[in-house]
C-alpha cells in the first residue's frame, strides 16, 4: 500500500500521487491504521458534454457552410449569415448554461449578439442594389433591440423589486445602447433616422426615471462597483 508522508495517509489505488496534495506517494507496507481512499475518477457533466457536443458541432457546421460557399461561389458570401446564426445558437446555449453570469450580463450578451447578427444578415443577405449596407439593421434592428431588452429589464425591476441593485448597471448600459443608433445615422447620414429619435428618447427617460426614482441606489452601485 503507498503512503503520503505529508498527509500521513495510505492509499489502496494504483494511482501515484496523493488525492488531497497531489504529491508523489511513497512505497511499501505500513502496520499502523491509516485512511485510505479509493480512486476518484472525475465526470464531465452533462453541462460540460453539452457545450463540447456543441462547440464541435458549430465548428463543423461554419466549416462545411465556408466551403460549399466557396465551392459554389455565385458572388455572394451567404455562408457568413449562416455562420452568424450558428454562433449566435452556440452562443445563446453557453450564456444560458453559465451560472456564474448574473442576469444582467446574460441579457446584455444576448442584446449585443442579435444587434450583430441583425448586422451580418443586412450586410451579407442583401445586394447593395436593392439595400444599402446596414442600413435596415442600424436604423431599425438595433433600436428595437436595445428598447426591447431595456423594457424587459424595467419589467423585472417592477416585478421583482429586490433585482433593482443586481440589474441597475445594465439598464444604465442598455439606455447608454439606445442612443448608438442615433449617433451612427447621423454620422454616416443615413436615413429613416426617426426609429433612432424614438428609441434614443425612450432611453432619455429613463434615465430621468432611474436618477428621480433609483438615485441613492445609483450612487451606492457606482460607489460600490468602482470604489467611489
């Protein structure tokens, strides 16, 4: 039987190293009465086998698409669409399985990934004779993105008060979000501008709300968060 001489402990399996430190077991017989353990085999959990399952999976599914697009090359490049939602499903399952993400970060991932989706599909599905490039996805897709999920937290804030402190930082980020498209259609002049005017607005008041009715909560995050 080994025996680990910092742990004082004997072990009965064939591994070579101690089970609590790690360290290298001695040789040979010891009389006196000692604890010994059993060989511990870890298991993946079906969590874990879910998101390697998947992982491969997309890879191969971006793999096969890349090439019959390049095989088949009609002067579109549809595979980066399909790319996109295949990522974004992948995406979708790891953020939904990781516990350690609070659910303000799980609605931010999810915020920002369909507003790039919303990107990929406007720039790769369309021609540029029929549609300008990310012009639909700017001027309408993000702004009903940032608003919906923006809703969404204001509805679980309401309906679950205790959430207000979790969830504060993230609604400030989503009404941060919510002026992104105004400032891009100005910048590049792009038109209809008026989705961004309304979901740019509809962040504006909510801040207002959050400062009226949220401040010492606000300024006790802030204060908490970066040491204020």
């Amino acid at each position: 039987m080994k025996k680990c001489l910092r742990c004082n402990i004997s072990v009965s399996t064939k591994t070579d190293r101690c089970p609590l430190c790690h360290g290298i077991l001695s040789q040979g017989d010891h009389s006196e009465a000692e604890q010994s353990y059993p060989m511990f085999k870890q298991r993946k959990s079906r969590k874990q086998v879910f998101l390697i399952a998947g992982s491969i999976v997309s890879a191969a599914l971006v793999a096969t698409t890349i090439a019959l697009n390049a095989l088949t090359w009609n002067g579109k490049l549809w595979s980066a669409v399909f790319a996109a939602f295949v990522l974004y499903a992948w995406g979708l399952g790891w953020i939904t399985l990781k516990k350690e993400l609070s659910l303000g970060m799980k609605l931010s991932a999810h915020a920002v990934a369909i507003a790039l989706l919303l990107i990929d599909v406007n720039a790769f599905a369309f021609s540029q004779e029929t549609v300008s490039h990310i012009t639909w996805s700017v001027s309408y897709g993000m702004p009903i993105v940032f608003v919906s999920f923006l809703v969404v937290a204001n509805i679980l804030v309401v309906a679950k008060r205790h959430m207000l402190r979790d969830i504060l930082l993230y609604q400030l980020a989503f009404c941060a979000a919510a002026f992104m498209p105004l400032i891009l259609m100005i910048s590049i002049a792009m038109e209809p501008i008026q989705p961004s005017i309304a979901a740019a607005f509809f962040s504006y008041l909510n801040v207002m709300g959050l400062i009226v009715f949220a401040n010492r909560t606000i300024a006790s995050e802030f204060g908490r968060k970066f040491h204020i």
